[in-house]
C-alpha cells in the first residue's frame, strides 16, 4: 500500500474546501504540502481525483467521489484501532465529534453532557455548532461523527442519512402586555398586520416565511437577527412577533423583559429533530452509546 492515512486526510479536506489554498489555510501547513500529497495520492491510486480549473477551484472527478466515501471509513476506524490499541476498546472511551445545530445546542448539549459524565466518564465529546449547511460539510469531511439538527436543508444530500428523534411544533410568541398575550393561541392570519422578527439563519427563514406565507399574507419582516435570544428580547419590547420551535423554560430575556407564548391553530408541521450521519459510514460504539443518549433526552426536552 503506496498511501498514507495523512494523504487521506488532506485528501478530504481539499475535496470539502474546493480548493487546495483553502485546505492549506485549514489544516495550518503550506500549500504545496497538500498539493504534494494530493499529486502522491493520485499517482499511486493511478486515478485522477479532481478536475483543477484555473480560478474555479477543484472538482472531484467520479474516482474521487468513491474515494471520498471509502477515505472517511477508513480515517473512523483507523481512530478506533487507536483506541483499542491503547486498551480503551471494551470500556466505551474516548474522543466523539458531535455537530450541532446552533439553536439546539442550549436544550440538547447541557443534558447529554450530564448523561455521558454520568454513564460513560471516559467519553469525551467535542462539539462543534454551526447552521445546517456547515453541518453538512463537516460529516462530509469526517470532522464529526454524526449531527444534531433539524431537518431543513438535509433531504437534498442523498450521502447522508437521518433519523428522526422529536418534533418541534411552530409557536408564536409576542410581549407580554400584547393584547393576545393572554389568549393562550393564535392564527397567524391575526398578525399578519404586525411587523415579523425573523430568525435569519440559512433555511430557518425560508421555513418561518413560509408559515406566514401560507395564511395569504406576505410576512412583514422589520426586523432580522442571527441571534434566538435576541428574537425574543426584541419582541419583549413589543417590535413584533416571531415564530419559534424550541421553547425556553422561562419567558424573561436576556433583556429583562418578558414573552408571552401562544400555540398555532394553523395546523404549520413541525420541525423534525435529526441525528444526521454519512451512508455507509459505520459508528464506533462511543458515537453510537451518545446517540443513544440524545434518543433518550430528546422527548424531554421538546415541549408540544
């Protein structure tokens, strides 16, 4: 065997990035050193594995492809074999990469910590949040073993499978002294006069637009954040309404003021929440002891 797991790895760092400057950047080594082990890596496969077009980055060309599936299996179980070399293989111990949705991280992360500190001491995850799309870059780099998430985004990457561990129904919530604050629901249709603060991260919006768009009225959308608590803070100042799916166990904000939940009588579908993970890909038994950990926590800490 002529490759080096090293090869492999900025292999697929090159293939996520598109590009051998970006992977150089990422990885912290010079440019040439991939470009090197890209060029090894070809000549003793004897496969071509990117398309390079000056000022258009790199394409993996269809051997590329396969190799990209096999280099990510092949990098899990050389960390596993690592692991059982040291002696930790029967005790369900060590490193678990696990991607996260940034808005599920406050619900989900601190009880799955709890759980594994309790039931497997010697697990130690590592987490990475971010938004679907980057999410899905980091599985197909093998930068994480598998991925919290919604399921906005995900049914275009047919590399990936998912499944589904809770739903997160649509709610509205508006300040407190709203005058529909004590009417406990709401259609959206009684808003539709009232300016929208959206949640403006990649495919959250367009889910949140829709809702609005199908009672027939075009969302007036006055305000905009990245940030799920600064959504709640502006409209405990009474400058509109939003639309949520988690819900804290608190109405006050960060900003001292307060918010007023109403559930949807729309009939708007939920929110699937998803343990997301590459095809093929097989789990080591510490990834697969924290999934089973997020399936338990899941149905306790989404509330219909």
């Amino acid at each position: 065997m002529g490759f080096t797991l090293l090869q492999l790895r900025y292999f697929l760092v090159a293939a996520e990035r598109g590009s051998m400057t970006e992977a150089s950047g990422a990885l912290h080594i010079a440019q040439s050193a991939v470009s090197a082990a890209i060029h090894n890596l070809e000549r003793d496969l004897r496969v071509q594995l990117f398309i390079r077009r000056r000022g258009r980055g790199l394409t993996l060309t269809p051997a590329g492809e396969r190799l990209q599936q096999h280099a990510r299996e092949l990098l899990a179980r050389a960390r596993e074999i690592e692991r059982e070399a040291r002696g930790d293989g029967e005790t369900i111990s060590g490193p678990v990469a696990v991607g996260c949705f940034v808005t599920l991280a406050p619900y989900y992360l601190p009880p799955l910590f709890s759980e594994c500190t309790d039931r497997y001491p010697g697990i130690e995850i590592d987490v990475v949040e971010g938004e679907t799309d980057q999410l899905v870059q980091a599985l197909g780099a093998g930068r994480i073993d598998f991925a919290l998430t919604y399921d906005l985004g995900l049914t275009a990457e047919t590399d990936l499978r998912s499944e589904t561990i809770a739903r997160a129904p649509a709610y509205v919530i508006v300040a407190a002294d709203h005058p529909l604050a004590r009417q406990g629901s709401v259609e959206l249709a009684e808003l539709s006069a009232e300016p929208l603060v959206l949640l403006d991260l990649p495919h959250s919006r367009d889910y949140f637009r829709s809702l609005v768009a199908a009672t027939g009225t075009a969302p007036d959308v006055r305000y905009r954040t990245r940030s799920y608590e600064t959504v709640r803070s502006l409209v405990a100042r009474g400058l509109g309404y939003s639309v949520l799916n988690q819900r804290p166990a608190t109405g006050q904000t960060y900003g001292g003021g307060e918010i007023a939940e109403l559930e949807l009588r729309d009939g708007s579908p939920p929110l699937e929440v998803q343990i997301a993970s590459v095809k093929g890909m097989t789990q080591t038994a510490r990834a697969r002891a924290v999934m089973e950990l997020l399936r338990e926590i899941a149905p306790h800490h989404t509330r219909a």
